[in-house]
C-alpha cells in the first residue's frame, strides 16, 4: 500500500494536533468531551458516560474504541458478557485498593459496579 506525504494511506485524513490549514484549533491528542450532564452520567444514575459522551469523546480521539456500559441481558460468552466479565474483575481491584470507597454504598465505583450488574 503506498502512503503519502504524511505517513498515511491514501484516502485517510490526516489527523491534526496543532491548528488545521484554514485556522480552526483542533483538540489535543487524548482530550476527554466536557464534564456535563450530556457526557457524563451522575453518581445516583451508575456514574459513567453516556452514548452522547461517548460519541463526543470518539469525535475527539479519532480511532478510539470506548464503548458505553453493558446493562442490558447478554448471552453468557458473548462479546458483551466477556466486556461485563473484564470491568467487574477491574473494578474489583479498585474495590480491593479503595476500601473507603467499596465500603460506601453510594461511591462512584459501587454505582457503576450496580450499573454494570457485578
């Protein structure tokens, strides 16, 4: 496959981190979309982001893969069981490392943990 000038395939559009050509600022590599009530879901509704934030912070990190929390009922080995199995063994550790915090049933990590049916 041959690239162009800017180590890109052919057709791809060249990622800016500086200014675009035309003035516009574009947003640093690894910006997180604004913490409000669009992108970010309150600690007492599960404490994560929402599919608008989501969407924002995709927008922003071009290629990233952040998907939303899996809620709903999954068949056991699917893709979305196997997401649910690695966050709550994850958020187990955090559960581990922060007593304080998994000792409060209200803390962002439980809400999530309940949100994400641990």
């Amino acid at each position: 496959m041959s690239r162009n000038d800017y180590g890109l395939r052919f057709g791809e559009p060249k990622q800016y981190y500086g200014n675009f050509p035309d003035g516009r600022a574009a947003a640093a590599k690894g910006t997180m979309p604004p913490r409000n009530k669009k992108n970010f879901r309150p600690t007492k509704k599960g404490a994560g982001m929402t599919e608008a934030g989501v969407k924002a912070y995709r927008k922003l990190n071009p290629g990233s893969k952040l998907k939303t929390a899996v809620t709903g009922k999954v068949k056991p080995g699917s893709k979305a069981a196997k997401r649910r199995k690695s966050f709550c063994a994850r958020s187990l550790g955090q559960m581990k490392k922060f007593p304080k915090a998994a000792k409060d049933p209200n803390s962002r990590l439980r809400q999530a943990r309940r949100r994400w049916k641990c």
